[in-house]
C-alpha cells in the first residue's frame, strides 16, 4: 500500500489535476491521498495559500473560489455549495491558520469528489498538544482507527487540531509532513511525494542549471539538505517514516515514469561512488562574535552566554568557537527587533573586550555520507570558493562529518553554491 501526497504544482490547474488523476488510478495500491492546496500555475502567479493569509486583508473570496471551480469544471463536479459554506466560515473567523487550511480542506474535499473517494478530514485526527507539538503516537492511532478500513481516501495536508477544537497549521510546505504521519500510521510501504521535479536534485534548480538528480539519499542527508533549504521536502518529514522505516519516493507528476529519488533508512543502503550527494543553503542569518581574552580558561563562558539565548527564547544555528573568541549564528527574524537589547545582556553576561554583529550571512551546507571516509573534501571544496573569490566568514564541520557548512556574504550566495555545485559534479 502507497501513500501520496500531491503538492501545490499538482494541484494547481484542470490539467495537472488530471495527471494526478490518472497517476491514481494507474496503481491500485495508491489508496491513501494527501494534498496540497493548489499552487502556482506560472512564475506569477498566487499560490491559494497565500491567498488565504491575505484574505484577513483583502476579504476576496472570489479569487481563491474561482481556482477551485476552474478545476471543478473541467471534471463537471459541482462545488459552489462547498465554496458558499466555506466564504461564509472564513467571513466568521478571526484565525490565521483556519483561513490557511481551508486551501488543503477544499482541494482534498474537490478530489474525493473526482474520483469518487471518501473524503477524510484531517481536523480531530491530527492532533497536537497545548503548546502546538504535534502528537505523533497519538495522531497515528486516530488515523489508523480511521482508515485502515477506508479502501481509498483523500486527505487535506497542513493542518490539524489543537486540544481546544482550533485549527493549527505546520509551517510551510507542511502537507509533506502530513504525509509522512498517514504513510507512518497505516505502516505503508512506501510514501510517495508527487511534485513538479524528476526528484531531489544535488542542488536548486533555480540555482545551478539541470542539477545532478541524485537517485538515493539517507534519512540523515534529506534531513541536512532540506533542513539547509532545499524546499523540495520539508525538513521535519522524516520523523514520521523514520521510526518506520517507510522509504519516501520523490516524484514527478509531469513525468511520471521517471523513477525519481529514493530515500531510505540507511546510507548502506544506498552506495554511491559519489563523495558529495547535494548543496543546499539559505540566506539571511546574523553573526555575532564575542571576543575576551582567555575566554577559553573561563569555566562557564559558554553557559552564561547560551543563557541569555534561553531567557530571550532565542534558537541559534551554530556556536563556532577559537581560543579567545566565540560566535553565534542566529536566523536574523530571532535578532531583528531585538538587537540592542540582546547585545547588552551579552555584554553583561560575558564581560566581553568586543562584541561585534555581521548581518547578510547565508549558509550553504555541502552534505554527503561519503565524507566521512574520504580525503580531500574540504580542500576541493574551498579551492572552487576561492578560484571564485568568495570570502568564507563562517565554517562548521559536524562531528558525523556528515556536512560542512560555511558562511558566505549574501551577495555571494548563488556564485558559492554554483561554485561548490561545478567542484564536485562536473
Ligand atoms: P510542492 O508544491 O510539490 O510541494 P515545492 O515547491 O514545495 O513543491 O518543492 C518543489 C520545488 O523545490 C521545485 O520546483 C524546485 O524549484 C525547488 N527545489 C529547491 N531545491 C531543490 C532540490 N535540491 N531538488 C529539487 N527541487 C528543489
Ligand atoms: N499549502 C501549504 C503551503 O503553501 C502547505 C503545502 O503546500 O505543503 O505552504
Ligand atoms: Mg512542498
């Protein structure tokens, strides 16, 4: 048994729709169907999502209507009171992530009705806990009891319920994640992840120009590449299969005979001669270096900076540290507002001789499970940076040696990941 999940691109017009369509019907084990809600149809278009954010703005119902009914349609299903029923809820609510899910909520409702399938909603199935932690356990027990006596259902992705009855959403790209809990709950043999791509590519697309397609990848490099940015997954994906063991298949729906990628449990599962599998990166950290002479004597230096992080609930990406200095990389959304006052308690928590701050830092992870057994790699791959001349401002090898991840300035950020990309795949 299968479970598929469609994204936004799949979704997003009559005619992808009937591929998806047709992708079903051709395999009788794809019985359970999670979706997206429909995407972009082209470069500028509106992603319903998006829409739906803006609807506490722009109160326009019709817009996002007229996606599902141009879909409708064209397979002569009739949804106009599905849609009165929604508009009318959405003019009623004040949440964000209601408003959001109704883009997953009517998709699915509209598929079931194509292919005559049940229609199963997510809400009281998907569960989380006060604070908004999913409940996994509990999750896949309500979808288990649900389904395993449903021959063939569609399910909206994103969203689930919170204790109170509310709806909350996964962040973004979060119907992946969906996905993954239904394939997790009815013990699928395999998840398939229908998208607008062969499979993951080695790296972005609008990157690096028809990038490698890598064949198989480990848990462990999917969760570095997508976690570094590469949004073809959602990093947190892989905690659902991966207790399992569910191997997810990356797919194409605009050509579905390619065998796309697949990911499995096990990197001895998947030789490769290749030493590095993907580049992937993201802009817009921050760094701050704190520097005090003989910080590295000082019993508790770390500790009473990381505290000021932890009274100020701010997350950080990495902790890079030399003999007198120590820096902290943080998403520039924790620092943004708060800069002053962060860099104050700081100063007083260290006792620091400088503090200083570099904003524009993008990271850029090279991820392979070869590394580890191979030399050289860190060599070649700052010999392509600077044969491009860019700057490396940051560097973190994990112990796994699993990645190396590297800070570049922002502007550099494309050249980088080209230049890394044309190091290791010629
Ligand atoms: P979906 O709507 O199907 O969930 P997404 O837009 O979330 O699709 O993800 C697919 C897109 O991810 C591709 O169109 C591609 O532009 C982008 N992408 C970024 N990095 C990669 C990568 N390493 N491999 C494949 N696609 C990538
Ligand atoms: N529709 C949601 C988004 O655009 C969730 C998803 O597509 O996975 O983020
Ligand atoms: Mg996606």
């Amino acid at each position: 048994m299968k479970v598929c999940k469609f994204g936004g691109t799949s979704m997003a017009s009559a005619d992808s729709v009937r591929l998806v369509t047709d992708i079903i019907r051709q395999d009788e084990d794809r019985r359970y169907i999670v979706v997206s809600a429909p995407g972009k149809r082209f470069p500028a278009d509106v992603k319903v999502t998006d829409a739906l954010y803006a609807y506490g703005k722009s109160h326009d119902f019709e817009g996002i209507a007229k996606r599902y009914t141009d879909i409708a349609d064209a397979f002569g299903v009739d949804i106009a009171p599905l849609l009165q029923d929604v508009g009318t809820q959405l003019e009623g609510t004040s949440s964000r992530d209601f408003a959001a899910s109704r883009g997953e909520y009517l998709c699915a409702r509209m598929l079931a009705e194509i292919l005559g399938a049940e229609f199963v909603d997510a809400a009281g199935l998907i569960c989380f806990d006060e604070d908004g932690e999913l409940l996994l356990a509990e999750s896949c027990g309500r979808l288990f009891r649900r389904l395993s006596s449903t021959h063939i259902a569609v399910l909206p992705g994103f969203y689930g319920t919170l204790p109170d009855g509310n709806i909350k959403t996964f962040s973004r790209g979060g119907s992946d994640i969906t996905g993954a809990i239904v394939a997790a709950a009815l013990d699928a043999d395999l998840y398939e992840n229908w998208t607008d791509v062969d499979g993951f590519l080695s790296a972005d697309p609008r990157i690096v120009k028809d990038p490698c397609l890598i064949e198989r990848l480990s848990y462990k490099e999917l969760r570095e590449l997508a976690y570094m940015g590469a949004e073809v997954l959602h990093p947190e994906c892989i905690f659902p299969v991966r207790h399992a063991g569910i191997p997810i298949n990356v797919k194409n729906t605009f050509n579905p005979t390619h065998p796309g990628t697949m990911i499995v449990a096990d990197a001895a599962d998947c030789p490769s001669e290749r030493v590095v599998t993907g580049v992937a990166g993201k802009k817009g950290f921050t760094i701050i270096n704190i520097e005090k002479d003989m910080m590295n004597s000082e019993i508790g230096f770390a500790r009473r900076v990381l505290s000021v992080l932890e009274e100020e609930q701010i997350s950080f990406e990495h902790v890079p540290s030399g003999i007198d200095t120590l820096s902290i990389v943080i998403r520039d959304e924790y620092v943004e507002r708060r800069l002053p006052r962060l860099l104050l308690k700081l100063q007083n928590a260290s006792d620091a001789d400088n503090i200083e701050v570099h904003s524009g830092l993008a990271l850029i992870a090279t991820v392979g499970r070869n590394m580890a057994s191979r030399q050289g790699t860190a060599a070649a791959l700052f010999k392509s940076l600077a044969a491009r001349h860019i700057n490396v401002r940051m560097i973190d090898q994990g112990s796994s040696e699993l990645n190396i991840i590297i800070g570049v300035d922002t502007f550099d950020y494309e050249k980088a990941i080209t230049a890394i990309y044309h190091g290791f795949f010629k």
